[in-house]
C-alpha cells in the first residue's frame, strides 16, 4: 500500500530556474512520443558520461515556470546488470548529475500487471512522481476499464490517463508535472513482506551516520544478484556496513529468497490491487492476435520477415539513389563555380588553394552528405517498424538463428541495412536495447560488403575473371557473389569470437514484449529520421571532412614543378597558345585539346609519383609484396581511406589516365592489364592479384566515414581502432592466403 504524502512549498519554484524532470518507462509504452511532445523540437542529443547510452535532454514550460526533461532509456527493471543500465539508476539517485525534481512513469495501460513492477521501483524512490498512463485507448479496446482515480488512490501519486499518438492528454501532464513539483508530492511504498521489511530495516540502521542512501538503494542492494549495485555505491558505504550486507545476502540464499524474492513481492502487491484497478471484459480475438497469426508464423512469418528485410534493403539501396545522385550533381555544380571563380580571378583552375577546395573540402562535405539520404531513410524505416509493433515481431522471429553466434533477431536490420553502406546500418544499431549485442553488431556490421566496394570487384572482375560459365553459372557472377559471401562468414565468425572472448557474457534469455499493433506517431517518427541524419552531419562529418583533406594534402605535396620532366609545361603551354587562335567547333581544336588532356594526366601522375601519398606507397611495397602488389596499388590503397570507391580514380591517376574514369572505363582495363613492376616487363596484374585486390577490400575498414561512426555511435576512440586494426590484419591475412595458393595455380 502507498500513502500520499503532500507537503506545501514554503514559496514557489523560481522561474528563471528549470525543475529537472526524468521521464522512464518499459520498452514500447510511448516514452518517446511522450517525450517529444513534451519538449517538440527543444530538445538535443548526447552520451552519458562514460557510456555509450545516448542521452536526450528537452525544455518546456507551464505558465512562467521552465522545466528540463530528461529522457532516461527504457527498461522493465530498475535493477542493473551492466553499467549502461546503471544510467537511469544514477540519474535517479543524482549521482551523475542534480537529481531529478520530479519523476514520470510512463505505463501502457493496456499491459498494466508488467509495467507496474517498475512502478512499485520507482516508488521507493520517494521522490515526486506522476504515472502517464499512455494508450488508454488500446486497454479500452481490448475490453478493460481502467479506474484511474482508484489507481492514483492506491499508489499515492497523480496519474494521466493519455493517448500520446493523438496528442490527447499532453495538458494534463504538464499540469500535474507543474503541481507535483510545486508541492512536493512524494509516496511511502513498501511491497515486502514483514521478513523482507525487516531486513532493508536492519540495513538502514547499520548505514554510516553520514550515509544518505535512500531505501530504493539499500533494496537494489540487497537484491543485487551479480554485485554490480553493489560496487558502484561502494563509495557511500563502510565495511560494517558491507559486512551487514552480505550477511543477509547469504540469509536469503540459504532459504533459497535470493533470486525471486523481490519479484515475487512486487508481483503479490501487482496482483492484490490490479482486481482494483482493472475490470475486463472476454473479448474475441483482438487484431493484434489475428495478425500475429499470420506474422509469427514459424513459416509463413519468415517468409514475410524475409520480403521485409529485403524491401528494407532495396529502399535503403535504391530510394536514396535520386537524392544521393542530386548530391552529387550539386557537388558538380560547386566544383564548377569554384572553377570558374579562379579562372576569373588568375585565369587558370589550378593551384593549392584551388585544389583543396575542390579535393578536400567539397569532396569531403560531399562524402559526408551523399550518405545523408540513406541514413535518414533508413531511421524512416527502422521508426515506422518499431513504432508498429512489427520490429518486435521480427526479432522474435530471428532471435533463435542469430543466438547462435551471440547476438539477438533485432541485429538483423541494421547488418542488413549494412549492405547498401554500413554507416546507416551501424547507427540503425540504437534499436539494440542489450548494450554488448550492440557493439557486437557495429564491430562486425563493416564486413557486411557495401555498395562503395562493388566498383572495386566490378573492375577487377571484368579484366581478370574469365567470362566462362560453368553448369549454367557464370563464373564472374560467381566470384561476385563470393565477395559478399566472404564477408557475411567472417563476421559470423568475428561476432561468435567476440562474444566468447573480449564481450563475453553469460548466457541469456531474450526477452522481449510483443506491443499491440498500433498506427506509427508521424511526429515521432519524423524526429527519429531527422535526429538521426542531424547526428550524423554534426559528429561524424567533421571527422570525414579532416580525413578527406589529410588524404588530399598526402596526394597534392609538394607538388613541384622542378618534379616534372624537362619541356612537359612548355609543351602545355604551346598547345594552349594554339588553341586560343582556333575556332572551339574546329577538328583541329579538338585534337589539340584531346593532347592537352593527355599531357595534364601525365602531369598529375608525376606530381602523384613523387608526392608524400607514393612516397608511403614505397615505404609499404615490402609489406604488400608478398599480396602481389607493387607501390602504386599500396598508394592507392591508403588513397582509398576516406572510401574504398576512391581506389578506382587514383589508379586512373597513377597509370595516366587521369581521375574522370571509373570501373566501366575501357582504357582503365586496358592500362592496368598492361602494366608491369618498375623495371621489369613481369605484368603487375594478373588473376591472382585481382582475387587479392578484392579479398582486401572484402574484409579491411577503408572507410574513415564508418570508423567516425563508430566513434559517435561508441563515444570513444577505441572501438574504431580496434575495428581498423582487425579488419585490417583480416584482410592482408585473407589476402596474402589467396595470392599465395591461386599463385600456384595461375602464375606469377
């Protein structure tokens, strides 16, 4: 039983400060919504210091008096098994920050008997608390009647009855937030029996006289399973206290109460009042439960999670293609104006200053905004599936074939999404609640063979792979589909081992409510697409930007003219004086300006030949020897950092062809096919080296974009390092396996 408690404020809150308030609740209630139309569009995003949790923080107000809304992540339990589920509990404890002022639970109605266990935690808190008794409209319908007044009567606290997807009820809880605050409504709640009571009793008492841990901290404590809660308050507390502790622990274990003693209390006080609460009628079958038969189906529910997961696919691959081709043209579009505005200005479209603008800096913004339309389609996706229900329903689904290898059915999506281009995949991860099944998946989700590697296995197979068919199989469709199958064996592979080693865990149920079908919120949905895509441009571009540019000023310096052979900038300079005397339509212009374009590439591959970019390449070539490399296919490796699709044109470059052509281009077949080590007429490419070219680019992390995700998406440098460098050794092992044993076969 709960009793109200009321105190009235000796003056009222001062306006020109925020009262703090945490909003937390089960997975699927609402919380967002609630959230969003809280605070609409004054809200801003962030990490939790030290975890990876994201953290959400809005403002609104009531009359003159401002409040701050913190977003906590949703959870059935306010008792933590890993540090990132320690947020909440810290927030609410004020450890990480100022307390909350008020706290709002927010509880789908139509699941009342499962969301009141968090309630009866938060409870003890004993900290002003309003219930937003969310999706009224789903219990209603489902045949149950709800007293909200008896149910505000019995735990001491306000509760709002809403339908936050309509927007109905968002009043109502801001005026109750606004009074709650202002007279500093709290509840005594105790659930326990008086043998349980007694214990967290006795625990109070033998607290240190400058302790000022609440009961909600002595329950988690004495209840605390792993030790985690434990370790974490260990600094409020002494060893007597400590000693005290574990003794009733060791109490509760040897009557067998431990593990399910507080479950079984909370869900004795759940079911003592819920016939209170709620009057239900016997209802057929609800839509949920129609649709479910047909969704969750062992087969026919694969099939159609299969036709989701692959129109998922082909709208997150095919449906950005126009805004990412629009992009492109817009970047054409500045290249051109960059251009003129120097011709303009010193008559000529070259120089450092021109070739940073256009190679660094717009190439870069370009390469951060080209991935922009398939992020924010893809949280388009991924919010319209969760807010449905049917994300649950595919994870269910999945869950028992991913399990195998560590991770769980809502992985699926984003390692999916990850073929079209792992940065939307890696942070469509935020609908990963287990922290470490999260990580597994961006660590292994750059593996999974993106759109940008395919100009890399289109080039090389069409000049290598023999054009042969075999039992009705093309073998270059064969290799081509190898490529992605390697990629898919790894990362089983790579996530199985991470989830025995490093991230280890012990084994665990998936849990996971299957939520009633609902219609998705517009605006919620609208403000996880644009969240998403704004987060992305903020933390990550800058990083892609900087890369872009570090990589640019490798291949531009020094960039000498004292570098370049004896009479090649004369011979330019002849050529133009000629051309500026004929008519541009002439034949004769034409030719003149065909050899003007072959002396500028020539040109551009002696100033990339002696630039800091090669001399690196030189500086490897023993180490990608044994692959079947020389220092040009090494340059154009480290080229390819800020994208692998960038390997193509630097080739173009580095055998004089100039960086317009791209993987279907004819000249850049024939000059690859025809090109031999320094020195020696040994042809440099050959099969072997092709499979070796793609087997690197199969498994490495050439991909300064992914790796800045990962480092947003983990708020911390280490995980992208340590997904570069074992991508990295992955592939020249992977690689060098390859040339070596096909070398035996095909030659050198």
């Amino acid at each position: 039983m709960s009793e109200s408690l009321t105190t009235t404020a000796d003056s009222r809150q001062q306006t020109d400060k925020s009262i703090r308030v945490a909003i937390l609740g089960n997975p699927n209630t609402g919380k967002s919504t609630i959230f969003n139309g809280l605070s609409g569009i004054k809200q801003k995003t962030g990490n939790y210091a030290g975890v990876t949790v994201e953290k959400r923080v809005g403002k609104f107000s009531v009359a003159d008096q401002k409040f701050e809304l913190i977003d906590l992540p949703g959870t059935y339990s306010l008792a933590p098994n890993t540090p990132d589920e320690m947020v909440s509990v810290n927030v609410l404890l004020g450890k990480s920050d100022a307390s909350p002022d008020v706290i709002v639970c927010v509880v789908d109605a139509s699941n009342l008997e499962r969301n009141l266990f968090l309630v009866s935690q938060v409870l003890e808190l004993e900290r002003p608390t309003v219930v937003a008794l969310n999706m009224i409209d789903v219990a209603q319908n489902s045949g149950q009647s709800i007293d909200v007044k008896q149910m505000s009567t019995i735990l001491g606290i306000p509760v709002v009855p809403m339908q936050a997807k309509r927007g109905i009820g968002f009043d109502e809880l801001k005026t109750e937030i606004a009074r709650t605050a202002d007279l500093k409504t709290t509840s005594r709640h105790d659930p326990f029996q008086d043998e349980i009571a007694e214990r967290i009793k006795r625990l109070e008492k033998t607290c240190p006289s400058d302790c000022h841990l609440r009961r909600f901290a002595l329950t988690r404590m004495l209840f605390d399973t792993n030790g985690f809660m434990t370790e974490q308050m260990r600094d409020q507390i002494d060893d007597q206290f400590f000693q005290a502790l574990q003794s009733e622990q060791q109490q509760l274990k040897a009557e067998g109460l431990f593990a399910e003693s507080e479950s079984n209390a909370r869900y004795a006080w759940i079911h003592k009042h819920l016939p209170q609460l709620v009057t239900a009628s016997t209802p057929g079958r609800t839509l949920t439960d129609k649709i479910d038969r047909l969704l969750t189906h062992p087969i026919l529910g694969l099939v159609l999670a299969a036709v989701v997961m692959v129109l998922t696919f082909q709208l997150v691959f095919w449906a950005a293609e126009p805004a990412s081709a629009a992009i492109d043209w817009l970047t054409g579009l500045a290249t051109m104006a960059v251009d003129q505005l120097f011709i303009l200005m010193t008559g000529a479209a070259d120089g450092a200053l021109h070739s940073l603008l256009v190679n660094g800096v717009i190439a870069g913004v370009g390469g951060v905004l080209v991935f922009l339309p398939q992020i924010m389609l893809l949280f388009l996706i991924l919010a319209i599936l969760e807010d449905s229900g049917y994300l649950a329903r595919l994870a269910f689904l999945t869950d028992k074939y991913l399990s195998k290898i560590g991770l769980s059915g809502v992985t699926l999506i984003p390692l999916l999404s990850s073929f079209a281009c792992a940065i939307p995949g890696i942070m469509g991860t935020r609908v990963i609640k287990n922290e470490r099944e999260r990580l597994i998946t961006i660590l292994i989700a750059p593996l999974m063979s993106c759109s940008a590697r395919l100009p890399v296995y289109t080039l090389m197979i069409a000049a290598f792979v023999p054009a042969t068919t075999y039992w009705g199989f093309g073998l270059q469709g064969l290799v081509m589909f190898a490529m992605y199958l390697v990629g898919i064996v790894v990362a089983i592979a790579v996530a199985w081992i991470l989830k025995k080693t490093m991230l280890k865990t012990g084994s665990s149920t998936f849990v996971m409510e299957l939520p009633t079908y609902k219609i998705p919120s517009l605006k919620n949905v609208w403000h996880k697409m644009f969240q998403g895509g704004w987060a992305f441009v903020k933390d990550a571009g800058t990083i892609i930007v900087a890369a872009t540019i570090v990589i640019w000023a490798a291949a531009y310096f020094p960039h000498r003219s004292a570098d370049l052979p004896t009479g090649l900038l004369d011979q330019k300079q002849n050529i133009e004086n000629q051309m500026a005397d004929l008519d541009k339509e002439s034949q004769e212009f034409e030719s003149l300006n065909d050899q003007l374009g072959g002396i500028d590439n020539q040109i551009a591959y002696e100033h990339l030949q002696n630039s800091y970019l090669a001399r690196a390449g030189r500086l490897v070539e023993p180490v990608v020897k044994p692959l079947g490399w020389d220092w040009r296919i090494g340059s154009a490796a480290i080229a390819s950092f800020p994208a692998r699709e960038v390997i193509v044109s630097t080739m173009g470059v580095l055998f004089g062809l100039g960086d317009e052509v791209d993987e279907e281009s004819g000249s850049l077949k024939t000059s690859i096919k025809n090109a031999t080590w320094d020195g020696s007429d040994r042809k440099l490419f050959t099969l072997p080296v092709a499979l070796s070219i793609m087997i690197f680019f199969a498994l490495c992390a050439q991909c300064s974009s992914t790796l800045a995700v990962i480092k947003r998406e983990t708020n911390s440098w280490r995980w992208p390092i340590f997904t570069f460098v074992y991508m990295t050794v992955l592939a020249y092992i992977g690689a060098l396996l390859v040339y070596q044993l096909t070398n035996l076969f095909w030659g050198s």
